[in-house]
C-alpha cells in the first residue's frame, strides 16, 4: 500500500516512477521469428503470437467466409494473478474482448478472401497469443502482437484438381499474404485521480481509476473507442488523447512494416543460400556420374589403343617371320643350284678329257 500512495503522489506531482512524461511510451520491439510468429517487447511486457491454419467447413450461416479464433493465455509466467490454471483471469477474459472488438469489429480482415470453394471449404485461423512477463499494458502489447502475427502469416497456395483440393507446402509454392484492409493500432490512456498517462506500467495500472482505449489506423480512421471509470469529455477525446493515438499507430505501423521486411530480406536470403546449396548438390552428382563413365570410357580406348599396338607389334614379328623364312627357302634354292652347276661343270670336263 505504501508503494502505490507512492506512485499516487507521484503522479500528482507529474513524475512517473520510470522517468518519463505523461504522454511518453515506451520502447516497443517487434521480432518476426517466421510467418505468423511474432514477439513483442514493450518495456519489459514480452508477448507470443502465433497463427495456425487449417481447411474446415464453413458455418452454415456464412457458407462463403472463413473464421478467426483469438485464444488469450496468461500463465504464471507472467505474474502471480494468473497462477489460477484451467480459469482464465478477468483481465485475460477482458484482453480477448478488446483484441476481437479491435480486428474483427473494425472489419480488418476480409473474410471471404479466406474461403476455398463456398459451401464446403474455407480457411479457419487460430491466433494464440501468450503472456510471458507483465510489466504493465498487457492490452496494447496483445493487440500489436496479434496485428504483427496477423501481417506476416502466409496462407498455402490452393490449386483444385477435379474434385480434388491440392494445398502446395511452402517448398512447391510461395504462400499468399492475408488480405488485410487496414491496421487498427490500440493506444491506452490511465487515468488516475484526473491525471491522465498514457501506456502505464504495473504498478500505473493498479492504481488507475479509469482507462481510455482508442484503435485507430493510419488512415485517421476511429475503429474501437472503449472508456471506462472516470468520465472524460467528447472534447476532450478529440483534442487531446485522438491525436496522440493518431501518431501512435504511425509509428507502430511503420515500426511493424519494417520488422516484416527485415525478416523477408532475412528469408530470401536463406531460400537463396539454400537453393544454391541444392544446384551445387546437383552439379557434384553429375560430376560423380560422370567420372566412372569418363574412366570406362578411357580404359576402353587405352585397351583398344592396346589391341591395335599388339596388332602392330604381331604383324611386324609376321613379316620378319616371313622375311626369314623366305630368305632362308632363297638361300636353300641358290645352294641348290650352285651344286648342279658344278656337277653338270665335272662331267663335260670328263668328256672332254676321254
């Protein structure tokens, strides 16, 4: 009780525990892990949001649109008031109503972008959002944390064939963004004892005697108004706390457009590398095929080469085989005669002399 009287007086004096002024935020963070998983880091206020699809049948009442589910879960993790397991705290319950009030009151998404043939098959997507810590503003960090979680989900692409639904995988097909109209952005406004604070923290929240939620687009577009406890002023909501809603969502916008891209020039990287690494894969099986029939192919002209010089070889042996013996079978034939010669010589010779 002591702390709290402290902020109380604190703020009546203008000061707030964490040293900023009344009208200042904190630092949001926004880290896209994959598509449809986010995390938010709102000083100190950390939020998981993640997306599931899958292809159900469509409600008898909308046989052309599909659904989306919001399914709020604050544990223990994030504080000592939602250690009631299997119950969901009133805050939790209050969080829901603002998220579904702020997406699918405002008619962000269209629906019937998520129907696949009508009357049979439509896409139902399931947004689980989870508290880890909770430094304050539970509400603001779950709306931006499902938005983000909502802008980088990609839905499979569909190609029908006959009566058969063919869903491609990320591998055979680049998924589709979701058809999103707008972004409503929230802004919370603490009120305590007619001061008013905006984005207030733990503590800030626990003393509050009243609140002010405002989602709003960058289009200057009012899509939830929510007040509660004190009482404030049609004048005053347009005079004061609209116009620091109004900058509020550009800054968000252009802070979550900008953590989209980081992580899709961080993606494209990546399918890049891994593409590369597949032709590279490929080139090196080739290379492998390649080598055992470059090496048959060698062996079978080294052994022709082989053959042919054997047969070289042979035929020169054969020749000089032929040459000797025919030299040999000339010289035989030259004795031959020779001793004739001198036979024929000796016997005229005996004539001659008888």
């Amino acid at each position: 009780m002591d702390h709290l009287r402290f902020v109380r007086q604190a703020l009546k004096e203008g000061n707030r525990l964490d040293l900023r002024k009344k009208e200042d935020f904190r630092e949001v963070s926004i880290t896209i892990h994959k598509f449809g998983h986010v995390e938010v880091n709102m000083g100190g206020t950390r939020i998981f949001s993640s997306i599931t699809a899958e292809v159900v049948a469509p409600h008898p009442d909308r046989p052309g649109e599909g659904s989306i589910h919001f399914n709020i879960e604050f544990g223990p993790m994030a504080g000592p008031e939602f250690s009631n397991l299997g119950k969901p705290s009133p805050l939790q319950t209050v969080v829901r109503h603002r998220v579904e009030k702020l997406l699918k009151g405002s008619q962000a998404i269209d629906n019937e972008a998520l129907c696949i043939i009508a009357g049979e098959k439509v896409w139902s997507l399931r947004v689980d959002i989870r508290a880890v810590t909770n430094k304050g503003n539970l509400n603001d960090a779950s709306c931006i944390a499902a938005l983000g979680a909502l802008l980088s989900f990609r839905k499979a692409d569909v190609d029908f064939c006959g009566n058969q639904t063919i869903i491609h995988t990320e591998e055979e097909r680049e998924p589709l963004p979701l058809p999103i109209h707008h972004l409503p952005f929230p802004t919370t406004f603490a009120l305590v004892d007619g001061t008013w604070i905006v984005d207030p923290s733990f503590q800030e929240e626990s003393i509050a005697t009243g609140n002010i939620l405002i989602g709003i687009n960058k289009q200057n577009e009012i899509c939830i108004l929510h007040t509660s406890g004190e009482a404030v002023t049609r004048e005053q909501l347009l005079e004061l706390y609209v116009p620091i809603a109004t900058q509020r969502a550009m800054d968000l916008d252009e802070l979550l457009q900008n953590a989209i891209t980081k992580y899709e020039e961080t993606r494209r990287h990546k399918r890049m590398k891994r593409i590369d690494a597949r032709t590279l894969g490929v080139l090196s099986v080739e290379e492998d095929t390649k080598k055992p029939a470059e090496s048959s192919r060698r062996k079978s002209t080294i052994s022709a080469d082989t053959s042919e010089t054997t047969d070289i070889i042979m035929d020169k042996q054969e020749k000089e085989n032929f040459d000797i013996s025919t030299s040999n079978h000339d010289g035989a034939a030259s004795m031959d005669v020779d001793e004739t010669t001198k036979k024929k010589k000796k016997k005229k010779k005996k004539q001659s002399i008888s």
